[in-house]
C-alpha cells in the first residue's frame, strides 16, 4: 500500500494517523497517533484539547511499552520526542521478529491469519443467510447488505426510523443478534441508499462464532417462513 504522505508534495499537506486500537486490537482503549509537519499539529492539538480536555496517561504509558516491547530487537531510528522513539522501537522490533521468525510474530503473522479464518466463516455464515457480504481486505467488521432478506421490520411505519435501525431492533429482539446500522455513520442527507446494510465484527471466539451460525439459521427459516418472502 502506497502511504499518501510519500507522494512528491504530500507530507507537507497530510496528517497521518495511527491507532493503538488497531494495532493491538484494544479499541476500547482509545489512544493514537498524528504524525504531521508542525504547523498542520498546531491547530491539530487545540481542537483535540478541546474535544477531550484530558486524556489516559496510563494507557498512553502501556501503549508506549507495548510498541517497545514489540521492535526492541533493533532500533535504528532517530527520533526526537520519547513517543516518536517507542513506535519506531514498536515497528523496528515486529518487523526484525517478522524477517527472522515470522511464525512467532503475533501482529504481522498469527493475528492476520486469525482474522482471514474468521472473515472467512462469517462471509460464508452471512451468504448462506441471505446477505450480500462485502468481504473486507483487513480490520475485524464486515459490511452486508439486506436488501433480499424480507421481514415484519420492513412494514413498520411507526415513525421515519430508517430500514437499518429497524433490522437491527428486530434481529436483536427476535434474533438474540446485535450488529451496527451503517446509516448511523451518515447524516441525514446522505442516509438515503445507504439503509439497507448493516455491520457485523468477527474477531469473535469459535463458539460465539457458532452461536452466530445458529442465529443465522433461525433468521433463514423466519424470513422464509414470512408471508411476503
């Protein structure tokens, strides 16, 4: 994948941005990264202060540990800030572990094949149900689109709730399955076309994984067994 920032002209107009969350798949934890010339951070630093006001210093420190923990074996990079060194330190030592034993690295080998295994069995679970899965080239969730999948959500006009939030009530209520409406990521204007998918994560366990398959059987049989499927 081609960084924007490298293009000829980029750096000075990009700011890059890194997470914590996906790199060790702890999203709860909320902490990142920009990286960027200084007069672009600038205006940066004063809207994030003020949207946040105070941030986590402990899990700043551990996310800090983990990246140096992770590319101690070798570090090369000269950097000018503590945290700059700790995810080069971070990268440097995944990247050394990778090119020596690459069995043992858990970020850049176990974890993607981990997640190729899951996608894999929920595209499959997701088909099989009636959906038209998008299936993702990294990250944890996975876009579906119900447009075939007939149901008593459809005919509820009770209010302008759109189709998505509505399946989603439904599959919860009727299903025992949460997932995410994705008109929730848009705004009004731009909501419409957008209403009839929903998101699904699956970096989940085997067995949650199996549950998942049982409600997705249960969703084929009522859906077939509606009166206007």
């Amino acid at each position: 994948m081609i960084r924007f920032a490298t293009l000829p002209g980029m750096y000075e107009r990009t700011i890059s941005i890194g997470s914590a969350g996906k790199a060790f798949s702890i999203t709860g934890w909320k902490v990142g990264w920009s990286i960027a010339p200084k007069e672009i951070l600038n205006p940066l630093k004063m809207v994030h202060q003020n949207c946040s006001y105070t941030c986590s210093t402990p899990t700043q420190e551990a996310v800090a540990v983990a990246f140096e923990k992770e590319l101690e074996l070798n570090c090369s990079f000269t950097c000018s800030t503590p945290t700059q060194e700790a995810v080069a330190v971070a990268f440097e030592k995944e990247f050394e572990l990778f090119s020596i034993h690459p069995e043992q690295s858990y970020l850049l080998t176990e974890l993607p094949n981990e997640l190729r295994e899951k996608c894999d069995r929920l595209y499959k679970m997701l088909s099989e149900a009636g959906f038209d899965p998008i299936r993702p080239d990294a990250g944890y969730f996975m876009i579906a689109h119900f447009g075939t999948i007939d149901g008593p959500f459809r005919y509820d006009a009770s209010g302008d709730e759109p189709l998505d939030f509505r399946f989603v009530r439904w599959l919860c209520k009727e299903m025992k399955l949460a997932t995410i409406p994705v008109s929730a990521f848009y705004d009004k204007e731009n909501r419409v076309g957008n209403e009839d998918t929903v998101r699904f994560c699956f970096l989940k366990t085997d067995d949650t994984l199996q549950a998942v398959h049982e409600m997705l059987k249960n969703l084929r049989r009522a859906c077939r067994a509606f009166p206007h499927f």
